[in-house]
C-alpha cells in the first residue's frame, strides 16, 4: 500500500517510520509552539495525505514526550478519514508542570494506517443476551482486593 503525501511547507519532513518492522510513522511539527503547563495547542506538520482507500490513520502520542515531558495527544487516537485532504495537525496537551517548547522538525506524534471495517446500522428494539450485559465502567473490579488500592 502507498501512502501519499503532499508537502504544504518546504520544512516539512515526510512521515516516515523511524525501525524497520515500527507501526507508527513519525510526524513531525513544522512550527515553533510554546505550551504552558495544562495548555494545549494545534501543531502543523506541513503535510497533507491521500490515505490508501479503506483505511484511516490514527495520530497518537510519542512514549517519550509523554514519559520524559508529560506531553500528548488530548484526542487520542486522533482520527484521519480517508477523505480527508487537509494538513495534518497534532493537538498536543502538556500535562507536566514545566513549560515545554515543541521545536520546528520535532518528532510531535505517530501515525499508524489502520483497516477500517464499515458495518450497515440496523435499529432492533432489543439486543441479544450477553453474561456480561449492561455491566460497564469498572464492573469488573479493581484487582486484587477489589478497593482500588
């Protein structure tokens, strides 16, 4: 499968996979932004693309900006539709408590092209019976000794 990519910024770098065998593509700003602790803000990557028919691509967050910075993705996945032709943008939060400047050709987030599976909606007035049922949001218990600890 190709992915294309259309370049909006001479500074733009093209995502690319950083290892052999990697799931996510890098992508990286194209612009300066200073986020203060608890800000978030729009980060351009200076790309557009042309997603491979039947797929979608998620945006998510780098393990080491948000181990080393506190530093994500607020929507996480982000979600890319395949018809989309827009530039790419990240929306990055900072959840540390120091300032974090994000530099032009910093690595910002990942992007990983997934299947997507499109299903026909049917209204029911009633669904099958499951053992699980309605139960949800931490139905099934903490752990070890079910109190949260």
């Amino acid at each position: 499968m190709i992915l294309k990519v259309k370049r909006l910024s001479e500074e733009a770098i093209l995502p690319h996979y950083a290892h052999p065998g990697d799931a996510g593509l890098d992508l990286f700003a194209v612009e300066e932004a200073e986020l203060a602790p608890g800000q978030s803000c729009m980060v351009k990557t200076g790309v557009a693309i042309e997603l491979p028919g039947g797929t979608e691509a998620q945006v998510r967050p780098r393990s080491g900006l948000a181990n080393k910075h506190a530093v994500t993705v607020l929507n996480t996945p982000g979600t890319i539709d395949e018809g989309y032709r827009g530039e790419v943008g990240v929306i990055l939060i900072n959840h540390g408590k120091a300032p974090f400047t994000v530099e032009k050709g910093m690595k910002i987030a990942q992007m990983i092209v997934k299947p997507v599976i499109s299903v026909g909606v049917e209204e029911v007035s009633e669904l099958s019976d499951t053992k699980r049922g309605t139960g949800g949001f931490g139905s099934t218990g903490y752990g070890k000794n079910e109190q949260g600890n």
